[in-house]
C-alpha cells in the first residue's frame, strides 16, 4: 500500500491518479457505489483497476494507451514538413 500512495502523491498524470485513487478507496472500506458517486467512474471500471493492482501492484494502474500508427506515407509526411517549413512552423 506505500506504493500507491506514492503513485498518489508525485503521479502527474490525471489518470492513473483516479485510478490509484479508486483502488485507495477500495482498501479503505468505501463502497463501489460510493466512490462511483465521488469519482465519476463506473462500477466496472473500479473492479477492473482493483483487479489489476491485485495482480500487477501499481504497474497494473499505468495508463497504456499508446495511440494509433499514423497513416501518412513517408513521402507526405515529408511535403508536411517543406511545407510547414516554408511557413516558418
């Protein structure tokens, strides 16, 4: 439990805080419902992160969104950028 307090005390990131927050919640006797109601995240959610930390410890609250491939061709991405440098961006 040291850890996540310490994900909650120095985390940036909005995310992974409301979900280190949930599972403190969890671990401190609130109800699902409860902290549904204080965090505006859903029932299944709570079970999900709760399940994480349970399995993974804090590395199972990292937000692993990575973001999609891009889809421009190496030849646009290269007129993007003679274009934006001819406008000096």
């Amino acid at each position: 439990m040291e850890e996540l307090a310490e994900l909650i005390r120095s985390n940036p990131d909005f995310r992974e805080l409301k979900r280190a927050l949930t599972v403190q919640m969890v671990s401190q006797g609130y109800t699902y419902f409860q902290i549904r109601d204080v965090l505006q995240v859903s029932v299944g959610l709570i079970s999900k992160w709760k399940q994480a930390f349970e399995e993974q410890g804090v590395l199972g609250l990292a937000f692993q969104y990575q973001g999609s491939t891009g889809s421009l061709t190496p030849s646009q991405r290269l007129v993007l950028r003679s274009n934006f440098a001819a406008l000096g961006i």
